[in-house]
C-alpha cells in the first residue's frame, strides 16, 4: 500500500512542478517583422522597432553582424503592468511554427519606479547559436515574458496578459554548412596526403560566390595548435543537388601524434565557420609511414591467411562467422588505406605476390615483378616524397625506360644472368632514389655531373648519412624487400595460385 501511496505522491508533485516549466502559450502576434538579409558585409546594420501597447512601451533597435554572425539587443522596455515582487524580464525564441526553440536566455532584471511602472534596459549581445537557430531554419519569432523566478511564467499563468513579440526573418548566418558524411580514418601515416571525403549541406543568404573555402582543421595535442591545410574553393566540390555537395579535403602532417581534426570552412583573413561545435572533432593518430605500410602488410596477410585456413572448421555457422568478419574487415580497412598513397601500393603489393605465383613463365613473371618494383619506387619518390613538382607524362616516360631497361630479364633464359640481373637492378633501383633524396635533404639541390666533381661535398654527406636517413627510406626498403621477395617465388617452380 505504501508503494502506491508513493507513486501517487510523484506524480502529483510532477503534475505540480509541471506549472514551473516552459511556457505553454506560444508566441503572441508579431507587431513588427524585421528582415536582417540587407546586411552589408562592410559594417554593422542597425534595425530599428517600436511598440506601443496598452500597458507596455518597447522601444529600441537590432545591431547585426553579418560577419561574426552576432546580433544585439539594446533598447527599452517598460510596463505599468501589476507584477508580482522579484518578477524579471525574460527573451524566449520560437520559430515559425511556434515550437519553442530556447525558453532560458539570460533573464533582464526590472527596476522599480513610484508612478508603478518598472523599466528594464536591454543590452544584450547573441549569437544566433544562442537562440537554438539550426541549419534550416530562417526566421525566428522573438517573444518578451515575464519570470516569477522558481515559481510560474506569466504568460502561462495570465493567458491574457500583453507580451510583445518580434519576427526577425533571414536571422541565420549568410553562409552556413553542415556536415551530412564523413570519412575519416583514425590512423594515418605521416608526411602523406589523405584525401578524405565528405558530403555537407550548404545554404548561402546571398547571390555571390562563396566567401568561405573548404578546408581541413587539424589542432595539435594536447596544446590544439591549429595546423594549416590546404584550401579549396566551394566551387570545385561536386553538387548533388538540393544543396548537398561532395567534396574531397587533404589533410598532411609532417610530425607523429595525436590530433583533432573535421572538416572546415574558412573566411580567408577573417574566421572559420563555427557552426561545426568542438563535439564533431574526431581524434586521429599519425604513425611513421613504414610503420603504417607494415602493420597493413600484416593485417592483411593475416586476414588472407584466415581466409584460407577456414576448411579447418567443420561447423558450416562458424566459417559463414569468420568469412563476414574477414570480409567487413577488409572493406573497414580498405576504405580508410583507400584515402591515401599507401592503398594503391597496398594493392599493388598484392597484384605482384600474385603474379609471382602464377603458373607463367618464369621469366615474364620475373620481369613483371620487377617492373612493379620499379614503378612503384618511381612513384613513391616522384609524388609521395619527391621534392619537387613532376608531370604526368614524365612518371609514364620514368616506367616506359625501366621497361626496357628490365627487358632482357625476360629475353634470356639462364638464371645465373636472371639473378645478377635482378640483384643490380634492386640494389641500383634503391640506391639511386636513396641517394638523390639524401643529396638534396643535404645541398637543397640533385647532384650533376659538375657537382659530383666536387668530393669535399660528398664527404660531407657521407659523415651525415646516419642523420638524414628518414621514414620515407624506410618505406623504399620495404618495398624493395617485399618484391624481392615475390621474385624469389618466381624462381620456385609452384603450381598453386592464389
């Protein structure tokens, strides 16, 4: 009996609290509409209102800052209406359907005069975040109220009683995003573009271009020191109509550790877009790339070695198990090593262990692994770390002369020649991208045949050898060790296929 007894008395009290709670009555009949679209983006616009009611006088105006999205109130408010002691002012924000979009604004104190009447001032700077003004949303209806602090709003208490409101129309920012999708992987490998997708809403209040530009925000840990990237126009991102856009930002670090990082919108020379807050920051680490390209190497030789070990389960339920994990492991994994270089050399890695065990000859399977590590090291050094600017045409003229550099691998059948052939040309392949990059690490320029003559250099670069080897190297002795690798299975007469 006593439980019931206790329910009852909950609810009542809920029931009772219930009057202590938001107003209910909705917004009063706008007496003016203000409409902030002729903003101009060179100075602060003002907007005047007046009202004149039967027992309140409103009278002030609007300052809007299309820049900084700010607007303020300023102004007076006086009432001759019977209040009760200790009743202040208060602002709630309704849209156009009259769903109450923030009710607790800071409230405006009133101060008492003789006659009766009670004044309050009006000085209040908002962001139009602070009214709960969302992406689609344009116009709002300002609503004036009055707070019995703790005990009962008046409007919901005095249905009848006068309180102005105002329409403000255009009130959301001129240019404002919002981000739909995002693809960004949690690990990334240092000193290596990621270009990572997104699809975002955009709303502009005028018919100009774009004034912001798409970006990528990255903030250092723990100090959230802001990282520059690279910039692109609004314009270049693809439309997918009703206001959705696909874009592609990149995003590089040279250093390793943690960071914060979303996509951004940024006024050049004036401000990033807030209107993504600090919770749509997601946490990324960013390893050394010889690392990242090994622990790929590894993931993916374990799932490989998965796949073909389940004949050993006899329960038909687990292998379905373990071949769905297997399988949204490899799309989880190649969709976030799909946004970088390391991907494409990830599939060509696989692409060369599988020529390797072919069932062609030897020689075209040799000559194919090899011009695979060739191609590859070219394009590690021309676009991932290489130090200056290379076209298109002269990465494809690079891989036309190691085709018939490597030619005679698959034209003469000894395997004594096969392997010193093989082994000059790795040893030669790697030692060429090694040095040129140590060489201008050092003299901030590629030797010539002019600059070679002059042996106190070089000296000088083999002292800091030790100092100037860095991940990129790495990464180049992995490559080179993984397709020697392949090519010593080609010398292996084997039948079975991957």
């Amino acid at each position: 009996m006593k439980s019931w007894v206790t329910w009852i008395g909950l609810v009542l009290l809920v029931c009772s609290c219930s009057d202590k709670k938001g107003p209910n009555r909705g917004p009063s009949l706008p007496f003016s509409t203000i409409r902030f679209e002729g903003s101009t983006l060179d100075h602060t616009a003002v907007f005047p209102f007046d009202y004149q009611g039967e027992a309140v006088w409103l009278e002030g105006h609007f300052e809007n800052d299309p820049i900084a999205n700010e607007v303020i109130l300023k102004g007076t408010y006086r009432t001759t209406q019977d209040l009760q002691a200790g009743a202040q002012l208060a602002i709630q924000i309704y849209d156009e359907t009259e769903n109450l979009l923030v009710r607790d604004l800071p409230r405006i104190p009133f101060e008492w005069y003789g006659d009766g009447s009670r004044t309050a001032s009006l000085n209040q700077a908002y962001h139009t975040q602070d009214w709960g003004v969302k992406f689609n949303i344009e116009n709002i209806i300002l609503q004036f109220n009055y707070i019995q602090e703790g005990e009962f709003w008046y409007d919901k208490q005095y249905p009848e009683i006068e309180l102005p409101s105002i329409k403000i129309e255009k009130v959301n920012a001129i240019e404002r995003f919002s981000i739909r999708w995002a693809l960004i992987p949690r690990i990334l490998p240092r000193d290596t573009y990621a270009y990572l997708p997104a699809i975002f809403l955009v709303r502009k209040n005028h018919e100009e271009d774009y004034f912001h530009d798409r970006s990528f925000e990255a903030f250092s840990l723990p100090g959230k020191l802001r990282q520059e990237q690279v910039r692109y126009a609004m314009e270049s991102a693809w439309r997918l109509g009703e206001g959705r856009l696909l874009a592609v930002n990149s995003y590089k670090s040279q250093n390793t550790g943690s960071y914060l990082v979303r996509h951004g919108f940024v006024w050049d020379g004036v401000q990033w877009f807030e209107g993504t807050r600090e919770d749509n920051l997601k946490k990324v680490w960013v390893v050394p790339a010889s690392w990242y390209l090994l622990v790929l190497v590894l993931v993916f030789g374990l799932l490989f070695y998965g796949w073909h070990q389940m004949g050993q389960f006899h329960s038909s339920a687990v292998r379905r198990l373990i071949r769905s994990l297997i399988i949204l492991a490899l799309v989880i994994l190649t969709a976030s090593v799909g946004t970088n270089t390391y991907g494409l050399i990830l599939l060509v890695f696989v692409l060369g262990l599988w020529i390797a065990t072919q069932q062609w000859s030897k020689e075209i399977r040799l000559y194919l692994t090899a011009l695979l590590m060739l191609s590859v090291l070219e394009c590690c050094w021309s676009y991932l770390y290489g130090n200056s600017s290379v076209r298109f045409s002269g990465f494809l003229l690079s891989i036309m002369t190691y085709a018939i550099f490597v030619s005679p691998i698959a034209l003469v059948k000894n395997s004594t020649f096969t392997i010193i052939a093989i082994l000059m040309i790795t040893v030669l392949a790697f030692s060429n991208y090694l040095l040129l990059d140590l060489y201008f690490d050092f003299f901030n320029d590629y030797p010539s045949l002019r600059v070679i003559g002059y042996w106190s250099q070089v000296s000088n670069l083999t002292d800091s050898i030790l100092h100037l080897f860095n991940d990129s190297h790495a990464v180049s002795l992995v490559i080179v060790v993984w397709f020697t690798i392949c090519m010593g299975i080609c010398f292996k007469n084997t039948s079975r296929t991957i």
